[in-house]
C-alpha cells in the first residue's frame, strides 16, 4: 500500500461506487454509551427498555435474498454485521458463519466487550472494527490478537479522540480509522485529520473518512439533500425493518406478512441498483 501524503488523496469520494452491502443491525441494545456512536442513526432503547433484536429467520432469509441479488448484479457479496452491540445477540455466531458458509465477505462492528466464547468464531470474519474511546492495553493486546481495527468519531466538542490516542494505537501495528461527527462543521474534522496527517505523515494504517457529498450518489439518493453516501447498501434493523438508507427507514409491517415485504423491498433495491448501474455505463 503506497503511503498517502495529502489528506485529498485519504478521502475518497468514490470508494463506494462499485459495493452493494447488506447491513444487519442486530440490535438496538448495547452495554456501553458512547457518546460518539457510528451508529447515531440507530434509535436506542428507552430507558427500562431492553431493546430489540433481529429475528434470527429473518436474518437468514435477508443473508440468502442478498447473497442471491448481489451475485446476480455481480457484485461482491459483504455482510456487515452492527448494532447496537451484535455480540449481544443470542445467534450471533451462528448468523455469522452462516454468512461466511453462503460466500459472503464478512465485517463485525463491536465495542470489544465480547464473551470469551465469541473468540474463535470473531477469528473466522474477516474485518472485524472495534469502537473504543479509551486509551486501554487489555483492549490494544485483544485487538491485535484478532487482527482488528479501531474506528472513532471525532468530535472537537468532546474530544475522546486526540493525538496521543491515535498514537497509542498505532505503536501496536492497529489500524485506526477516523470519522468525523456529523453533527459539526467538517471543516473542524477536516483540520484535525489534515494535523494528524502531519504528525503522521507516512503511517498506512491511518485513514479517515470523507464526510461532504459524495460524487456518486445515486437514484435512491434524489431528491434528499442530506450529505452522505449514495446507495450501497441494504440495511435491515432490529425491528425487521429493510431499507437503501439508514436515514429514511421504511417500515415493513403491514397488512401482508412480514418476509413477503422484505422480499418486495430487496427487489426495490436490487431495481435501484440496475437503474444506476444502466446509467453509469
């Protein structure tokens, strides 16, 4: 991997535009609360609530529906499995070597509080990130055992995420990529990225995240202002609900059974999918 100099060659506006991903959100639960979760979409269980969590069948038959309409459109099947906390989801390590025995690319996002017994299977995926805020060498030494990566949001309102964090994961060969919080100006995140690069000028193992507006929206993104990436994925939350965009989830519970509107709504996608295909070429 050539060393990356200029922070414009670090965020990419097109490092999307030839992947098709299914996101399962597991949960809504997790044991942690940060304040900076990648997943701030994500509504959180009320106070007493204890969340909800995916039915297992119905992630089975998202992971085959996908898996099928993905290898259909050619492109590289990848399952993301996230939350919430996926590890505290009662299949997770069923739902993910089922993944893995289907053919698919899979990725585990995780705040690395995980039982003992996950171990093995956390070593069969294929990326695994890990969502820490502390400076912490029991999690630096599991991280590195498993050959993760850590993803923070930084945010100059509370800074958690600073140099001397994102140096002391770096001494231990971690990968360690940054995002910005998108409730504040970029620009903020965009200096901050542009100093670390400074400080760390020729490490591969730090990148960012681009966070303007992408270059390659595409039809499931008109006529939405918002500044995000375009359709790359198929997003199933906790709820059964299935949409193309975490911002605007399509609830999925109807007058007609529950798997007969997911099917209908992967269809949806999978047509987004070959319009914006047919238009780009």
């Amino acid at each position: 991997m050539k060393n990356r100099g200029k922070i414009n060659d670090v965020f990419d506006k097109m490092i999307h535009r030839d992947e098709f991903k299914l996101r399962l959100l597991l949960t809504n639960s997790c044991n942690k609360n940060c304040v900076f979760c990648l997943n701030d979409f994500q509504n959180k269980p009320e106070k007493g609530h204890p969340g909800y969590f995916l039915d297992s069948g119905l992630a089975l038959i998202a992971i085959t529906a996908y898996h099928n309409v993905a290898v259909k459109l050619g492109y590289r099947a990848q399952v993301y499995f996230s939350g919430g906390e996926p590890t505290l989801h009662r299949d997770f390590e069923y739902l993910v070597r089922a993944a893995k025995r289907a053919g698919c690319r899979v990725t585990v996002n995780t705040n690395g509080t995980f039982e003992p017994h996950l171990l093995n299977v956390l070593r069969e995926v294929d990326c695994l990130h890990f969502g820490v805020y502390e400076k912490s060498t029991d999690m630096a030494e599991k991280i590195s055992c498993l050959n993760g990566s850590v993803q923070c949001v930084y945010s100059s309102k509370d800074p958690y995420v600073d140099y001397d964090f994102v140096r002391f994961y770096l001494q231990y060969g971690i990968p360690v990529k940054v995002f910005g919080d998108l409730r504040e100006n970029p620009a903020l995140y965009e200096a901050f990225a542009n100093s670390l690069r400074a400080k760390f000028p020729s490490d591969k193992d730090l990148s960012f995240r681009f966070i303007g507006k992408q270059e390659n929206r595409g039809v499931g993104c008109s006529g939405c202002c918002k500044n995000c990436v375009t359709l790359k994925a198929a997003w199933v939350f906790p709820d059964g609900t299935i949409t193309h965009c975490p911002q605007k989830p399509e609830t999925m519970l109807g007058e007609r059974p529950h798997i007969w509107a997911w099917v209908d709504q992967m269809n949806r996608i999978e047509q987004l999918h070959r319009t914006e295909c047919n238009r780009g070429s």
